[in-house]
C-alpha cells in the first residue's frame, strides 16, 4: 500500500507498522486454532483498521481548510424562578451562545466521516464505515455489546481501510 500522500513521516510510519502488525496478525495460523483467539485476532484487526482509518481522515481534515464547529456557551445566568412557570422542574438559563472551531482530539470518528459524506464519501460508503466503526466501539471492556466479529467483518474493515488509502490522496490538495 502507497502511504507516500502522507507527509507527516512519524504517522506515517505507525500507519505502515500498524498495517504490518495486522499482516503478521493475520499470516499466524495459532492465533486461529480456536474461537477465543480467533475473536481476539478479529477485534484487534477491526480495531487497527478503524483507527487507521480514523488517522487518514484526521491528517486529510488538518491539511484541508475545513473547519467542524461545535457550540459554546459563555456568560450563563439562571433566570429568577419568580417569572419562569416551568412544568420541567428545571433551571431557567440565559446565555451567549458561539460557534468555535472544535480542535482535533474533540473530533470523534464518526462525526468526521459524516462531515466529509458529501466531498468524499459516496452513502453507502459512509454507512459501511459507521457500522464497523459501530463494531468496534462495543469492543470496549466496559460497555455491552457484542464481542463476536466474524471473518466478514474483518474482510469489510480491510477493504474499507484499502478503499480510504488508494482514495486519499485525491482529497490532498
């Protein structure tokens, strides 16, 4: 795979090396003697490609002028309950609300990939990405959902991580 679209060497590199790891993942034939291993190999291979796919998406956003915005509110100040008849049983507040630039780390993956659904992704595309980046996210040790991954979901998140790398550097400009 032709990572040279990436300038930045460092991520560039992690990105080659992590593709590595899924590689030698994937060529160890003990890993999938029996179905505990087996998943584990699956999750870490979703969980690799989704993030790759997640930097490759973040480098393209930091080099382009796009700018994903989130709301702030500043000067808040609780109105007095003697003119406010609310059945909610909540507070009143009055505020400033702004728009700012949300700084790279605020900006989750699937925001991301449905921010650039019109310049760079096709709505099928863009729905394959949410739902093994879906997949992935009930990975986590603490949250329900299932664990099963299945060799189709590995070959979906490898064709989506080699469909974004051969795409990217159009997105380049």
């Amino acid at each position: 795979m032709d990572l040279n679209f990436i300038a930045d060497e460092k991520l560039r590199t992690r990105i080659a090396d992590s593709i590595k790891y899924i590689s030698a993942l994937l060529e160890n034939e003990s890993l999938f003697k029996n179905n505990e291993s087996r998943q584990e190999t699956y999750r870490i291979v979703i969980l690799y490609c989704v993030s790759i796919m997640e930097a490759i998406f973040l480098y393209i956003h930091h080099n382009s002028k796009d700018k994903i915005y989130k709301q702030e509110y500043k000067d808040v100040a609780e109105l007095s309950e003697r003119y406010i008849n609310t059945q909610w049983g909540g507070k009143v507040m009055v505020a400033v609300r702004t728009e700012m630039t949300k700084k790279e780390l605020e900006i989750g993956f699937q925001e991301l990939v449905t921010f650039y659904k019109d310049k760079m992704l096709k709505e099928d595309t863009l729905e394959r990405i949410k739902r093994i980046a879906q997949k992935r996210n009930t990975f986590h040790f603490r949250k329900n959902g299932s664990n099963d991954c299945t060799l189709d979901d590995v070959e979906e998140a490898l064709a989506l991580l080699n469909m974004c790398i051969n795409n990217s550097p159009r997105f380049l400009k």
